[in-house]
C-alpha cells in the first residue's frame, strides 16, 4: 500500500511548500524534528539514529483520508506512513509505555520477546492473544512480521548495517527509526513521546504528558538544589576483574548530577560504559558515599559472594547501596529498561529520596530499592 | 654433559626474566604505587597508604600467580602436544579442550537465562562458571580419550579433536541465536580470559592442578623424547605408545581444562612458548626444554598481563588481545622458516 505510494513517478503536491507549515515543539530531543504542512502531512526526520549513522531519515506521515490522493516521488522519503497507525511492531520495550499513556494499545500487533514487557494493559493484550512474537532481539523474524500485517516497524538500529529489518522493508512494510536511546539528556529521551504522538495522532496527549514529566522533573531538581551536602556516588559492578560503569556524558549520568550529587566520574568522557580496572575504582571509590545501580545485583549477600573485594567499599560496609534489579514486572523484564525513559521524574525523584533523606518523605520510590541483606 | 651446560646460560636468563617479570606485574597498574613500597611490602614491612596494602595483597598479587601459573601450564600444554602430535601448529586447545570449556560456560550463561530467568542472575558466579566449563572440558576430554584407545594414528587424533570444537561451537552458536544481549555479553567477556578474578581457595585449586599436570609430564619426559624419533621407533626402544599417549591427553586435559576453567581461554600462549623457547635453549631434550617452558610461559603471561591493565591509566584491555598480538606474528614467522622446524 504505502510502497504503492512511493513508486509512482510523478507528483502535483511533491514537495513541501515552507508557508504555512508548523513546527513541533521540540525543546531538548536532538534526534528527531517534525514540520506538518497545511494539508495535514507531517514530515519527521530522524538524526543520529544511532552513532555514526551517515546520513538523516527522513519520513512523510499522511492522514489516512489522503493518503490515495498524494503521491510522492519515488525515494524522497525513506518511508510514507499513513496516520493514526492501527497495525504496530514496537522492538523495544522502552517504546511500549507510549502506548499506555497515548491511549493506543489496541494498537500493537507484534513485539519480538514479548516475555519482557512489564505493562499490565499491554500484558492483557498478549494474554488474549493480539500480540505476536516475533523472535529475539534484532533478530527479527521476517515470516512473522509478514503475517502479523503491520502497517509500520518501529525499529532501532546499533550501526548502519540494518540487517533485520532489510526484508521487511523490501516486503513493502515500511520501517521507521526509533533514536531514543541516543539521547543522553534525560528530557530530551522522555520527550520522544512525541514521536509516537506524530505516529498514533495523538500529539497534544503526548505534549501534555511531557509537560506535566518535565514540570515534574524540573521541580524534582529544584528541591534538590537545597540539599545541605552534595553526596558522592559509586555506580556499576565488576564482572570478572573489569569494572562496568557508566561514563560521565551519560544518561544515568546525567540523573546523578540533576540530584544533586558527585558523579565521580562525571569527568570521563564518552556516553556509555566505561571498562575499568578494579584498582582505579578502589582508588577513587571506596570512600564514596553512596552507590547506586550495581548492575544486576539485588542483595549484600549476592555481592559478597561473587567478589570480597567490595568489602572495601564504604558503601557497602554501610549498607547505602540502591539498585533497580529488584524491581520487575510481571514479565522477566526489569521496569527501569521499560518505564524509566519515559520518566524521568520518578527516576529523579527516587534517586532524591535516597541521596538526600528527609528531602521526599511521603514519596514511594518506583524503581531503584535498597538492597536485600 | 655438554648440552646441559650451555643451557644453563639460558636458564639462568629466563630465571633472571621471570623474578622481574614478576615484580614488574606486581608493580605496575592503574593506581601508581611506587616501586619501594611493593618492595618494603614485599619484605614485609608496610606501605604509605592503607588501600594500596589491599591492592597488591588480595589484587595483584592472586593475579600474578595466576597469570604465572596460567602460562606455564598453558606453555607445557602446547609442549605436550606438539610432541604427541609432532606438529609445529599444535596447542593445548587442539583437542577442543576449550571449546568444551566454552560449551559449559555458554550453556550456564545462556542456557539458564533460558530454563530459569530469575534464577539465573545470580547463578552465573565465578565458581560455578568454573565448574560449568572444567565439565565441559572434561565431557570433550572423556570423548576424545575414548576415541583415542581406537585410533592407532595420531593424526586421526588431531581431526577428531578439531571435529569436536566445531561441533560444540555449533551448540554455542546456536545457545548465543537465543540469548538476549545481557547473556550474550557475558559469555563474549568471559571469552576474553581473566587473571584477576580468582580468590586465594580458586588459586589453591587451580595450583593444585597445575601440580599435578606437571606432575604427570615429568613422568612422561623419557617417552616423549623417545616419540619425537617417531612412534616406530619408539616402539622398538620399549616406549608403550598407546598407554604415553594417553597419558599425555589426560595431563594436557587437566591442564588446560582447569586452566580454563579458571582464566577462561587463553589464546596462543601454548602455541607460541614452546617454539619461543627452543630459540633459546638449543635443544629438543624434554628434560630441558619442560623448564624451559615452564619458565617461559609464566614470563609471557606475566608481561602479557602487564601490559593488559595499561599502566597509569584507568582502563583494562582484555588479556586475549594481548596474548593474540604477542602471538599471532610468532605463528606467521613459523610459517616462514618451516624447512628448519625439528618436525
């Protein structure tokens, strides 16, 4: 249908005309934009999808009414979507929120590793047998995706070799690429809910979403700035004697520093994981005050078992450590993956309350706990 | 006797190499710990910080014997078989010892997440991954040993064994097609090799094992010199050749296999020492050229391993890149002067 689109030749409305047109507000996310023109269709592009991407995608999304009436010429966009969405493949548990709060859970027809998603309405969905499997990870089964007849992908790629999703978009489904996880500003990752606006046409819910996260969120920080101390903080966990954690430009980063508190590796460079000898961590460590998010361990025994070298961290002896292993949903998938980068603010706030005690009394952390005995 | 003598040179060297080679290890690291207080620790007295008495106790310490006993077993392994097998291009993995090693680790890490979810997260610990993977290599050892009562030509052998690699990277190939990424990136580290992560009981163990594989080889010296005349003649001098080869399997097996266990797999280290080593002692004497490469080995190791934990930085690179860097040009330049090979 959209390829249909796409392929004839010649078109009277082929390009946009700039007059007239709106922009969507978009104040922090620095991967997508969108413009939509008075005849209602919006062109979304997506920057930096994933890191070193050579070039923009670009996608033109048109109201299902007219979507016979407009033509295109053929490659001027990476995809035509036809708006609201009724048939979607998500391939990511951090898409799924959105669906939840945009009210478009009918929506979804497909999901590869459906075991993981935590969303109790979306759960209900794949209980009565709406939702597909469609395999695991990027592996992306083709017959399945064809058979549950989706009318867009939204996909995420790692590198510029597309690999899964090649042959649907040769099938004739098209593809759209989702670049949240490039976003290392916690806003900036929460407000792709817009995105997703755009798709299901549901774009002054989204907004008002974001504006209430962002109000939330922007507060949260505000009270934090009255804190009396500024706490220094661990984070990550050694996996045989390399120590994983996350680097100073990145998101989890980012949440530290909103707290209120030194991220002692607020300094090195780089947005994802830093591999670290455990020396250089006892080094600059060990006296830390808190430590917070130690990869996937859930209790001091665990962690006293699997390696006595963190008996020498403060922390540890003083029992101040917070992670988010033990907070699962009713799948085998952890709630952070899923909810957290849709709010920030509940992340920001856990992390208040645990940084900074007595600051959020009544609050009830959702994500990160304290750690079993 | 002659042979000895000019040796002795060479072992004096590599005995020199090996005290340096392992206090450089012990020396060097992320955090800059001066060279007088690893010594003024070392004969025991105290070091200017509190922390760094930890470090070079229960850190680098554990990690240089380690990284000691790991290249000398792993050099007296390729020795082991390059003899049986009177191949120049035979290491102790030839046999699909670590490829068994890497089937039991890939199915605790990859095939519990898929049995038991919540379970598993906590399941995959240094000691079970070691358990997992010495009973892998020692479902691959049995096999091959089984094979190898059957088999009167040691070629057969060599193909047997790398028929068995392929297969059990088959089953992990098709264990990683349903792992989520978590999993997956667990296995790939694990398959980078460690020598830091052992606690003073795994080194104990695996010490234990390296004694008795060495233990095993010096018993096995006479009749591996006897087989580098080739089996027949070997035969004719009395050797056993059926009940050596055997027994050369089994040391190596236990070797190796506890090795990985432990370290995780190790690349080129057996493949390279041997070759390096007979450069040095110009000699192909198993009686001198086993201490050789015992010696050899560890001073590899222990310089390979220095090098992995990038000194004066904070960052580590995994010590099988090294170990392959170091190792990889040593193979290509057998390559190139075959014809003076021993084999």
């Amino acid at each position: 249908m959209a390829a249909g689109c796409k392929d004839q030749p010649q078109g009277e409305s082929a390009l946009p005309d700039t007059g007239g047109t709106a922009s969507l507000d978009v104040k922090y996310a620095r991967g997508f934009e969108a413009r939509t023109d008075p005849q209602g269709i919006t062109y979304l592009t997506i920057r930096n999808p994933w890191p070193g991407a050579s070039k923009e995608y670009k996608y033109a999304l048109v109201p299902r009414e007219k979507l016979a009436a407009i033509t295109f010429p053929a490659n001027a966009y990476d995809a035509v979507i036809p708006v609201p969405v009724e048939r979607l493949v998500l391939t990511s548990t951090t898409h799924i929120p959105a669906l939840e709060i945009l009210d478009a859970t009918n929506t979804l027809v497909g999901f590869p590793g459906l075991d993981y998603i935590s969303s109790p309405a979306i759960r209900k969905k794949i209980e009565s047998g709406s939702v597909s499997e469609l395999g695991a990870n990027e592996q992306l089964n083709t017959e399945m995706v064809l058979a549950a007849a989706p009318e867009v992908v939204v996909g995420f790629g790692v590198s510029d070799a597309p690999g899964a999703y090649r042959p649907v978009s040769d099938a004739g489904i098209p593809v759209i690429f989702n670049g949240d996880w490039m976003e290392q500003n916690p806003l900036g990752k929460a407000e792709w809910i817009k995105f997703f606006g755009l798709l299901l046409d549901a774009g002054s819910r989204a907004g008002e979403h974001f504006r209430e996260v962002e109000r939330a969120y922007i507060e949260a920080r505000d009270l934090a700035t009255g804190a009396p101390e500024r706490p220094t903080v661990l984070s990550g966990a050694l996996y045989r004697d390399i120590w994983y954690l996350p680097g100073g430009e990145s998101w989890a980063a980012a949440f530290i520093e909103d707290a209120n508190a030194r991220y002692l590796w607020q300094d090195a460079s780089g947005s994802g994981s830093l591999s670290l000898s455990l020396e250089a961590v006892l080094e600059k460590g060990a006296g830390a005050d808190f430590w917070i998010a130690p990869a996937q361990f859930t209790s001091y025994t665990e962690m006293e078992a699997a390696n006595p070298h963190y008996r020498q961290f403060r922390a540890f002896r003083e029992r101040r450590i917070f992670g988010y292993a033990a907070t699962r949903g009713p799948g085998k998938g952890l709630l952070y993956y899923e909810m957290a980068p849709t709010r920030p603010d509940w992340v920001l706030k856990d992390l208040v309350h645990f940084l900074h005690p007595g600051f959020l009394p009544d609050y009830q952390p959702v994500f990160f706990k304290p750690l079993d005995p | 006797m002659i042979r000895a003598k000019r040796s002795f040179g060479g072992f004096a060297l590599l005995g020199g190499l090996l005290v340096i080679a392992f206090l450089t290890n012990l020396s060097l690291g992320s955090v800059e710990i001066p060279l007088s207080d690893t010594l003024r620790w070392l004969t025991g007295g105290d070091t200017t910080q509190a922390n760094w008495t930890y470090i070079i106790r229960e850190y680098r310490l554990p990690k240089a014997l380690t990284a000691l006993l790991t290249g000398s077993g792993l050099a007296l392994c390729g020795l082991l078989m390059q003899t049986l097998f009177r191949n120049p291009l035979a290491g102790p993995f030839v046999l699909g010892i670590s490829s068994g090693a890497s089937l039991g680790a890939a199915l605790l890490i990859m095939g519990a997440s898929l049995l038991a979810p919540t379970a598993a997260a906590w399941a995959v610990s240094d000691l079970s991954l070691a358990v997992a993977s010495s009973l892998g290599s020692l479902l691959v050892l049995l096999t091959v040993l089984l094979v190898a009562t059957r088999l009167r030509d040691a070629m057969a052998l060599l193909i047997v064994g790398l028929m068995f690699g392929s297969i059990t990277a088959a089953v992990v190939t098709v264990l990683s097609s349903f792992s989520q990424a978590e999993q997956l990136q667990q296995y790939i580290f694990w398959s980078y090799g460690s020598v830091g992560s052992l606690s003073w009981g795994q080194l104990g163990l695996l010490s234990l094992v390296f004694l008795i594989g060495s233990g095993i080889s010096i018993w096995l010296l006479k009749g591996m010199n006897a087989l580098l005349l080739g089996e027949n003649y070997a035969v004719s001098l009395g050797i056993p050749i059926k009940r050596l080869r055997l027994w050369i399997l089994l040391a190596t097996g236990l070797l190796a296999g506890g090795i990985t266990a432990f370290a995780g797999p190790i690349a080129f280290v057996g493949l390279a020492v041997p070759h390096l080593t007979r450069q040095l002692l110009p000699t192909s004497d198993h009686r001198l050229l086993m201490p050789g490469v015992l010696l050899f080995g560890g001073i590899l190791m222990l310089i390979c391993d220095t090098v992995a934990q990038l000194p004066f930085t904070s960052y580590v690179l995994p010590i099988n890149a090294i170990t392959s860097v170091v190792g990889a040009p040593v193979v290509i330049w057998l390559l190139l002067r075959r014809n003076r090979m021993l084999f």
